[in-house]
C-alpha cells in the first residue's frame, strides 16, 4: 500500500512540475514577445492616391488667421485625413502630417504656434520652424523615427483658399 502511494506522490509531483514549467514557459512567452516587436515596427500610412489634392477655404478656419498660427484639421474627402497646418505669413504656410512615422499615433498640436509638434506615445519632437519643418529636433526614448512628412500647397491670396498638394 505505501508503495502504491509513493507512486501517487511521485506522478503528482511530475504532473505539477510539468504543468508549472509548462505554464511559466506560456507565461515568459507571451510577455516578452510584445516587448521585443512593439518598438521596432515602422509601420507606415498607406500614401494617398496620386495627384490627389485638398483645398481649404481658410475664411472657414478663423483658428488660421492669425500669423504665426498652428491648427490640426480633418477631412474626409476626397481622401480621409488629418493634417496640421501651420500660418507662418501672410501667404506662407507649412503643412504636416498628422501621425506619427514611428508607429501612425497621431500628434499633438502645441499650444504657441512656434512650439515643436510634439508624439504623445514616445514623446519625440518636430520642428514647425519654416527652414527645418518636420524634423525630428528631440528623441528622448531614443526610439527608430524619421522626420515628419510635409506636403506642398498652392495659397490663393485673393480668393482665401489654401490648396494641399497630397502627392
């Protein structure tokens, strides 16, 4: 009999070990693996159709008459997106995308018009200084990114409209 329970004793000790060593291998597993592909993926916006375009009628946006002013707009047509636009003169403007190059988390605008726009996920900066527009100025998690990406516009002073050249 007590040989009958020594052999009881020992399967439960394998079944426990090998269901432990089992369950903290699943466990090691799954919380390293989105540890080490989280930070790494450059993952990038699908660019919008080509020669497309967006033109903004700025009496529509007094947030834009100021000179410097900064402002995050979106749109739906004829492509979704969202862009920052920012006045630098009368008739000068920079246009940047809205996302992010590292992983597409969308940016925040900064309160004074000349200050960086500003990754709330890994807290990296682009300038909106006219000469350096778009680029990245502070990486403080040191995480892979590129510049910022700007599009060309076409401004009709007389008639108000701002036109966004998106390719």
């Amino acid at each position: 009999m007590k040989e009958n329970n020594t052999k009881k004793v020992q399967s439960r000790r394998e079944f426990l070990r090998y269901a432990g060593s089992f369950f903290i291998s699943g466990l090691v597993v799954s919380s390293i693996y989105p540890i080490l592909t989280s930070c790494e993926k450059d993952e990038s916006l699908p660019p919008p159709p080509r020669g497309s375009s967006i033109t903004i009628d700025l009496s529509e946006h007094p947030e834009l008459k100021q000179i410097p002013s900064i402002s995050k707009l979106s749109f739906q047509k004829p492509v979704s997106l969202t862009i920052i636009i920012k006045r630098t003169s009368k008739s000068e403007f920079v246009v940047f995308s809205a996302f992010c190059p590292h992983q597409g988390v969308e940016l925040e605008v900064p309160s004074n018009p000349d200050g960086n726009i500003r990754c709330p996920k890994h807290f990296a900066e682009f300038s909106t200084s006219l000469s350096t527009a778009g680029f990245l100025v502070a990486n403080p998690q040191g995480v892979k990114v590129g510049n910022l990406s700007t599009y060309h516009y076409e401004f009709d002073a007389a008639k108000n409209i701002l036109t966004i050249k998106l390719s």
